[in-house]
C-alpha cells in the first residue's frame, strides 16, 4: 500500500508478506468467484492527497497552491477528510491501499493531529489501521524537527523534501523561504530518526546556471546523503513570475543543448555516489526507489483527494475544482467537487502506457505486462518504431522488453511521443 503525503519507505510488499493484498485475495469476487484481485491498471492501491497551502509562491510553480490564506486550513481539513470517507467515484473502497501520498503545496505546514485526521479518514474508508508500504510526506526545509516523531508514529516513512538547490542565490533567486543550512539540517534530523526514506528534489537548466554551476550545487546535494534524488529541467510555465521574468528579458532560458549537458554530467556522479537510475528523473539508493510513483509510470489507477487532484480509475480520468474557495463552499453544501473526466479511447490507452513505460530505465515497455492489460504484443503493435528508433543507439529491444539507452534518454520525449 502507498499513501503519499508529499514524502518512508517500510520495504514492505505486501502482496508477499500476508499483508491486507493477500487477504484480499482470498475474498470473494463480483462475479461470485473466488480468486485475484482486480488488475492495477482497474482499482487503484495508492492514494495522492493534496495540501494546497505555502509560506509563499515560488517563482516558477503552477500548481494549485496558495499563499497567506493559512486560516483556511481547519477548514480544508475538514472538507478533505469528507472527501475521503465519500470516496473516489466508481471505486471498490475493499480493495487495500499500498502507497500514500501527501504532496502539495506544503503538506508539513500541518499540524499533527491535523495530519491524523486525514490519515484516520483514510483508514475509516479502506479499512481498519492502515500498514502501508510507503507513505510519503512532502516537507519544505524549516520545519521543527520536533514533529518527525509525531510523523513516524503516523506512519510517515518517506519524506520528499523541495530542496531546488543548495546555494543560496539561486534559492533566493527562486523565492525559496529556506537557505542551505536550513535544508542540510532538515536532512540530517530525517535520517537521524532511522525510520524514514528521504528524497531531494533539485531544479536544474535555470536561467542564471552554467554547468560548472550546477555540477557544484548537485555535489553539495549528494554530499547530505540522501536515500533518493528527482532531478527536474525547469519548465517556464505561462503565468509564473519566473515567466515574466523571461518574457521582460531580465533572465533568458539556457538553451536546449547546455540543460542536455546538465543531464549528462549529473549520470556518473549519481552512479558513483551509489544511485540507480531507474526512471528518467529519478535515482534511488537501492530499496529507496517511490513505490507510488512507480504506479503512476505504470499507467496504474489511483485516487486522488483535494484541490485540483487528479485521479484515474477503471480507465477514467477525472479532476477536482483547482479553487479553493470553491471546493470548500462545494464540500460544505454537499455538492460534488470533481470539475471534469475524460475516458481514453481503447485504441490510445496501449500508447499511452507505453510513453508511460518508457521513462522506467530498467523495465520499460515489458511485452508479457502488455499481452495481459491489453491483449496485444508490442513488438507487433510498434514494429516500425522499434524498427526506426533501435539501429541508432536510442532503444534496447530484447524478447522481453524495450528500454531506452543512456543515448536515448536525451531524445525521451521524441521517442515516447512516437507511441501516441
């Protein structure tokens, strides 16, 4: 089970361990048969809770994220636990979760007991108690390290922390509300409790970085000794500051050919450093690697609760209200506050699944995984493509699946889209 607050890892599968899958399994099914589970990709085991609320915005976010309006957050508790035990439309809530997510915003602006009533909602609606595999917490650098406690005894076992950077200027630059310091103390209280699994997200191909720049700010991130590293190019999002900030020509975006040398000198130094790189912006000390989003690259289905969450369930997609003030005047008058959904066609969901596949270095577009879902072999479905793309470095194809190269990997999103 997966339950991610925005970042432990217990190393638990509870598919192998008799855990609440197991017993799963033992019960009866809809159509009076006893036998397995309903598949991953038609009732999801991970659930993704969003916590809207910031200090302050970040210059390049584009999330459903809120500034200065921290009295809302009773509230929002409120609502979002009843959102909870309503449940996900066209969900078997006795189907047990794996992971949970709490991301956001800044789930860690949170108060314990405000965090037990969500993760109590949780477990009223799939169950007794929850055991989860993973159950992450996203926190920014700066909070009491006196709450790690509270968060283990919770269940937390993973902790995803938006670090960006270990230099300051750039942090500044960013309107990060933390300096370096203050994130490498974040980082040694979380591995000094034992207990929890600790990612650092770091931000590169900003408009001020030369190479030289961010291969120090990365050797300064792995000398914290993290357990997992998300690396991610920036993306100028229209309606960001940081989008003003380019459009008026105060900053000017690094071209595409020096973010692709980022990328690549960052490879050896994670390998070195113990890393595996087992998604195309994600590295994990072994054991460590995000069970729940894991789900996500596998085009799995999962819940999603709170504002603008998504969530993807028996092939349907669907998306809350990305107001605030909307969403809880919606869950207090008993309205629904899901905004849209959409439904891939038959013929589009194997492509998808592929694009999807392809970011996970080591097991990519697996055939047999493909035969089952969906009843057609990639090899035959693709040919041409597998064809045009492997001869050139860019795909390793054997009899039983096909990986992107260490070449490919800067051409991923050309050769992913191949698939739609």
């Amino acid at each position: 089970m997966i339950l991610i607050l925005g970042g432990g890892d217990t190393h638990i599968d509870p598919m192998t361990a008799g855990g609440p899958s197991a017993a799963y399994a033992n019960r009866v099914s809809l159509d009076g048969k006893i036998g397995a589970p309903p598949p991953r990709w038609h009732t999801p085991r991970s659930a993704y809770i969003h916590v809207p609320f910031c200090r302050t915005m970040c210059a390049y976010c584009d999330f459903a994220t809120f500034a200065g309006v921290e009295q809302h957050i009773p509230a929002y508790v409120t609502a979002l636990a009843n959102e909870i035990r309503i449940g996900s439309p066209g969900a078997n809530p006795d189907v047990p979760l794996e992971t949970m997510y709490l991301g956001g915003g800044t789930p860690s602006l949170l108060e314990p007991a405000q965090l037990e009533t969500i993760i109590t909602a949780i477990a009223t609606r799939f169950g007794a108690r929850l055991n989860l595999a993973e159950v992450t917490l996203e926190a920014n650098p700066g909070f009491n390290p006196a709450v790690i406690g509270s968060w283990v005894n919770l269940g937390v076992n993973r902790v995803s922390l938006g670090v960006q950077s270990l230099d300051d200027p750039t942090l500044k630059r960013l309107g990060r509300t933390h300096d370096a310091e203050t994130a490498i103390r974040a980082v040694l209280a979380l591995k000094a409790c034992g207990s929890i699994s600790v990612n650092l997200d770091l931000i590169y191909g900003l408009p001020w970085q030369t190479l030289e720049m961010w291969q120090e700010h990365l050797k300064r991130a792995l000398e914290t000794e993290p357990d997992h590293i998300s690396l991610y190019a920036l993306a100028i999002e229209a309606g960001t500051p940081l989008a003003r900030q380019v459009s008026s020509g105060q900053w000017s975006v690094p071209d595409d050919d020096l973010v692709a040398d980022m990328y690549e000198v960052a490879l050896p130094e994670l390998t070195q450093a113990g890393f595996r790189h087992y998604e195309v912006s994600n590295w994990a000390k072994p054991g460590h690697e995000s069970r729940h989003n894991l789900a996500y690259w596998r085009n799995e289905a999962y819940h999603g609760f709170g504002v603008g969450a998504h969530r993807y369930i028996d092939g349907r997609r669907s998306w809350n209200v990305r107001s605030l003030d909307h969403y809880l005047a919606a869950m207090q008058s008993g309205r629904p506050v899901e905004e849209g959904s959409e439904t891939l066609a038959p013929d589009a969901a194997p492509g998808e699944t592929a694009m999807l596949a392809l970011r996970m270095r080591d097991e990519g577009i697996d055939f047999a995984r493909f035969m089952e879902r969906f009843g057609i072999d990639p090899r035959e479905r693709w040919r041409t493509i597998f064809e045009e793309v492997a001869p050139h470095g860019f795909l390793r194809v054997d009899d039983s699946r096909a990986c992107l190269t260490d070449r490919g990997l800067l051409a991923s999103n050309d050769i992913a889209s191949r698939f739609l």
